[in-house]
C-alpha cells in the first residue's frame, strides 16, 4: 500500500482530510456534527491527539493535527474513523433522517466489494494527509480550513461555522477545544 498522503513520520503534524464514501452529505444533521465533535474529544482526551484547526464540512473533516509523543496519528485516524463509521450508523437508525433508507442502502453497497465481512462502509478508505512542513503551509491550510465553510456558502464568515476552530481563533465559544497556533 502506497504511503504517499498518510501519516507516517511520528512527531509531524498533518493536514489531514477524511471524506464519506461518495461525499454523501450526513454531516447536515446536528446529531452526526456532535458524533465528531464528541470523537476528537475522545481523541484528544485518551488517544494522544493534538488538533490544532478542524473543521466538519456537510461530507468530509478537515483537521490539522498531530500525535502526542507515543502515541501513532495513522493509529488514531483508524479507531477514529472505525468508531465514527458505526455510531453514524447507529444515529441514522435511531434519530430521525429523511434519508435512512437510501443512505444504508449507499453504505451498504459500499462495502459489497470487501473481502472482510462488513456491513456498512461510511468513510472512503485511507485519508488524506500533507505533512505540515513549514510555518507557510500551516498558515496556508489553516485559512483553506476556516474559509472552506465561507467558500461553501454555508456562512459568511469563518468564525460564523460553529463546528470549525475559527471560532477559536476568534476567542469565541466553540464546541471543541484546541491548541491555537500564533499566526503572525
């Protein structure tokens, strides 16, 4: 398997993007935003991971990141994505979603090419990852993460999007902590 956009120099942050199978949209329901949300907390808290912007656009999740020393980010990104994929699931079955059937119909068909037994596929495999080697491209890709939402149309500005860390930026509320980084 190629290591070319993968994590695997420890001790490097990353820009990191994970994206749904088929960009489907899920993350346009307050309920899906908060299984993120409620994930990199857990990630932050017990796997060891340092977010320094995310941010969870309607079908993928933009994250500059990186592991704590002795912990692995490919490690996380894996048990982040396994966990997610399946309480999405669970969310989608139990919360009310317009699209229920279609959507477990798409996730299903997703994974009918797998060798291993599984059910649903959510997230596309692997992820994106650049290593963020200079302070320019830590710059550059903060400002693509906060603007992103603005670029969408789904707000004004940055730190309008609740679930981005551009609100951190700003010094206003927001729903997940982070390590902000002097930009300057």
């Amino acid at each position: 398997m190629s290591t070319k956009y993968k994590a695997t120099m420890p001790d490097s942050g990353y820009f990191i993007t994970i994206t749904t199978v088929g960009w489907i949209d899920i993350f346009t329901r307050l309920k899906q935003k908060y299984v993120i949300i409620d994930s990199l907390k857990y990630c932050q808290e017990q796997k060891g991971l340092e977010i320094y912007a995310f941010c969870i656009m309607p079908s993928h999740i933009h994250l500059l990141c990186k592991a704590e020393e002795g912990f692995v980010l490919s490690d996380i990104i894996r048990d982040f994505k396994k966990f997610t994929a399946k309480k999405m699931i669970k969310t989608i079955k139990e919360y009310p979603e317009s699209r229920r059937e279609w959507m477990l119909t798409y996730f299903s068909k997703a994974c009918e090419h797998l060798k291993r037994n599984q059910q649903y596929k959510v997230w596309q495999d692997g992820y994106h990852a650049e290593v963020a080697n200079s302070n320019w491209f830590i710059k550059q890709k903060i400002n693509y993460i906060h603007n992103n939402p603005v670029l969408d149309k789904i707000v004004a500005n940055p730190e309008d999007y609740i679930f981005s860390s551009a609100r951190n930026y700003a010094n206003m509320d927001n729903e997940l902590d982070i390590i902000t980084l002097d930009l300057l």
